[in-house]
C-alpha cells in the first residue's frame, strides 16, 4: 500500500452506483491505476456473491478498525460500512499511505468527517485528518475524465446509465457529468 498510486475507499452506495449502475463503461479497467479498498463491512454490505466486476481488481478487506468508538454515538445516521470506511481513510491518510480519497455518497457520511475533524481529540490522535480528500461517484468520474482516465465519449453513456438507474442521483449532478 502507498507505492504512489492513488487508494481510492470506496463505501456500499459507490460500489453499486460506479460497478451497478454504470453498465455502458468497464469503469474498473478505468479504476486500475487506483488501489481500491473496501473494508470486511463494505464487502459485507455488497454482498458476498461479490460482482464478477469486483473480482477482476485487487481490493483489500480490511477489518473493523474501532479507532474512533468514542465518537459513534454522535452519528447514529452512519451505517457500518460507511463508519469502518471513514475510519480506515483517515487511518490511511494519517499514515500517508499515498493519496487517499474516501469516495462516499451518502451525505450523512459526508457530514460525519466533517464534524469528526473538527473534534479536538480526533485532530489530536490524527494531525492531518482535516487534509482527507472526499468525494462521491460523480467527482471521482469528473476527476478520471479530467486527468484523462475515462475517455469522454463514455459520459452519454453514463449519464443515461445513471439516469436509468435504481440509485437516487440528483439530476442536476448527473448533468454536471458533461460540464
């Protein structure tokens, strides 16, 4: 881990909006340059039969890590996998494995590490955690078109993929795909 690739974390909604969803671009072969890591609670709350998708990349299973256990109770909104996938990211970034992304949906989730960070003790055990990058499945797919991972002439596709789907994606953010 943190031999200068990217390590992208992936929570549950992620996994099934970018390996579900989108049925009109292998978006793994686009992820390879990227170490993709869920933990045993991500991998759990997808599924065992784990997509055929899935299996064709390395991705680490990583135990419940119970870093921040004291903090919980303060975000009963936050389901497991999107907890030991916030853990795992800071503990990751803290470590400076590499360039760490947490790519999560779930606003609440996004809501937790943004109130996380701001506790002392959390900045006290982690100095940089208020240097964690975050984003959802749509700015990791403006991120690889950007920097030319993901060819543009998959976005109509894309776009109609996400539209069709059974995820709720605001409208205006599927758009800002082709933006």
């Amino acid at each position: 881990m943190g031999d200068g690739l990217t390590i992208k974390i992936f929570d549950t909604c992620c996994l099934i909006t970018l390996f579900e969803t989108i049925k009109s671009c292998n978006i793994i072969q686009v992820c390879e340059s990227y170490e993709l890591i869920m933990t045993s609670e991500v991998k759990k709350e997808f599924g065992e039969a784990s997509h055929e998708s899935i299996s064709t990349i390395s991705i680490q299973l990583l135990e419940n890590l119970s870093l921040l256990d004291e903090y919980k109770n303060a975000f009963p909104g936050v389901h497991e996998g999107e907890w030991t996938s916030i853990e795992l990211a800071i503990l990751l970034n803290e470590k400076k494995c590499g360039k760490v992304v947490l790519v999560m949906d779930d606003n609440v989730g996004k809501r937790c590490i943004n109130e996380l960070i701001q506790y002392d003790g959390v900045r006290k055990i982690f100095p940089n955690v208020d240097k964690l990058r975050v984003t959802g499945s749509i700015g990791l797919l403006k991120n690889m078109v950007i920097n030319g991972k993901l060819a543009r002439c998959f976005i109509k596709g894309i776009i109609q993929d996400l539209s069709n789907g059974n995820r709720w994606i605001s409208k205006d953010l599927v758009n800002s795909l082709s933006e």
